[in-house]
C-alpha cells in the first residue's frame, strides 16, 4: 500500500500552492479532486484532501462526503485555507458546518491563502466588494478579524501563503 494521496480543489492557487508543498514535504502523491476517483486512493494509507473556504464551505469536501464509507480505515486529515487570519470561534463554525456525519472526526487545520481581487471571477469580486461596502458602515473597533482583513487586503494583492501553517498537519501525518 502506497504512503498517501493529496487531493485538492483550488480555484485561485493558494490551495493549490499547499498541496505542492505539502507534496515536497511528505513525498505523497498530489492530484486535483476533479481528476481523482475514490478508486484512485483507495491503494494509500494516508489522505490528506486540501480545500479553499468558499462562503463557509470547503472546496472539495463533497469528494470525502460521497465516498467516506469506502474509506474506513484510512488516516485522513482536512486542510482548509481561507483569506482571514485564524481565528477560533470562526474556525469552529467552518468546522461545525463542513465537519458533520461520517467527517465529524476527522481533522481539520487551517493555513491562510492570499488575495487578489484583479484574479477573481467578476462574480466573486463583485460579492467582495458588496461585503466590504457592508463592513465599513460598521464602527471599525466592532470588526471581527475575518472583517478587519476584508478592510485592510480591499484593492490589494495579498499572499499570506506560509509552510509553518503545514506545521500541525505534518505532526498529524507523523
């Protein structure tokens, strides 16, 4: 039986950028969900599904709902990344909502991604920036974190990618 599998689903590349260093850093194979199928995997002891928090969802996800049955017996872990800075209430929300039924006791880590509305979709961009003209009408001291970084990264391009954020996963991985 082959070591582990990386799948991810990325839609601006900081996903993406995690899944390659994770890769580098633990020799497991590394492919897209779309491109991969449960039968695909089911020859490694480890699997690690990486995601982008999208509207409180986790890309991908649905890859590990659909066949978390036929993967009993697997070490699996869940890596999300999002544009906020950590922050454990809202991580524990993103885990109450993604983490439920068969997914419930599987790890979850967090890794922050990067920023660039010139990169988006113009739907996304144009959410964004219907979120950001709803924040600055709220006093800026009342800003939860994941507002104060909508406020500061609005216009900006941002990368906050960062391998220590690898640091708890690769401790789960052993």
């Amino acid at each position: 039986m082959k070591k582990g599998m990386i799948l991810y689903q990325s839609k601006y590349g900081a996903t993406k950028k995690y899944a390659q260093w994770l890769r580098e850093m633990t020799g497991y194979d590394c492919a897209e969900t779309a491109k991969a199928s449960v039968g695909d995997v089911l020859s490694y002891e480890n699997l690690v599904l990486c995601g982008g928090i999208y509207a409180s969802g986790i890309a991908g996800l649905s890859f590990l709902k659909k066949n978390i049955g036929r993967l009993q017996g697997k070490k699996i872990a869940v890596f999300c990344v999002g544009a906020s800075p950590y922050e454990e209430s809202a991580f524990s929300e993103v885990r109450k909502r993604n983490m439920t039924g068969g997914l419930a006791e599987i790890p979850l880590f967090y890794g922050r991604g990067a920023w660039d509305e010139g990169g988006m979709t113009f739907k996304d961009r144009t959410l964004c920036r219907l979120l950001q003209k709803s924040v600055a009408k709220k006093d800026p001291s009342t800003y939860e974190p994941w507002m104060q970084a909508l406020m500061c990264a609005a216009g900006q391009t941002c990368d906050w990618t960062d391998k220590a954020y690898l640091t708890p996963l690769l401790e789960f991985l052993g």
